[in-house]
C-alpha cells in the first residue's frame, strides 16, 4: 500500500471507530498480521524440509541403483548425511535405560 492508500484507511477508520477504540483495533490487526507472517514461515519451513527429505530419498534411490559405487558427489553427500542421521538414531536407542537397569533397585 502507498502512503495515500494507508491515510485513507486510517481517516476511514479514525471516522468509524472513534479516536477511543482506533489503537486497540490497530494492535489486533497488527496481532493478525504478526500471527499470519509465522504461519507462513512455519508452513514455508515445513515446505522446505520436505522437499530436502524428497531430495535426499531420490540421492538414496540413485545410489542404491548404481550399486553405491562411482556417485555423484551431491548424491554421496545425501548418503552420507542419511548414514549420519540412522547412527545418531542408534546411538540413542543404544544409550536409554533397558528394563534389567531399571529393575535393579527394586
């Protein structure tokens, strides 16, 4: 919006609104428009993920059809960064408490 478009708004709301209830309307809109701009950051995020997690299972597809040897660096990458995240995975798993542990102080 232009400078004149935004006067014009205002007077208009200045009129119907009264000089009383002008700043609460102005905040509740402004709460409106802060919590539309997150949405769509998040839903943008999320967008975003995903096609990184589409990317990275397509790298995984052409690796396993080329027998994971001679890859393409971008793909090798992908691999990597997939073996990466399946050990911090193990690993987690590895290191929580087993039911033998936890049964010995009763």
């Amino acid at each position: 919006m232009g400078m004149w478009e935004l006067l014009v708004v205002f007077v208009v709301g200045l009129i119907v609104l009264g000089p009383e209830r002008l700043p609460v309307a102005i905040r509740t809109v402004s709460r409106w428009v802060k919590t539309a701009k997150g949405m769509a950051n998040n839903i943008s995020a999320q967008v975003n993920e995903e096609l990184r997690v589409h990317e990275l299972h397509q790298n995984l597809k052409k690796a396993e059809q080329q027998n994971m040897e001679n890859l393409p660096d971008d793909v090798k990458d992908s691999v990597n960064e997939l073996q990466k995240a399946a050990q911090s995975v193990t690993r987690s798993y590895d290191t929580s408490p087993t039911k033998d542990s936890s049964n010995k102080h009763e």
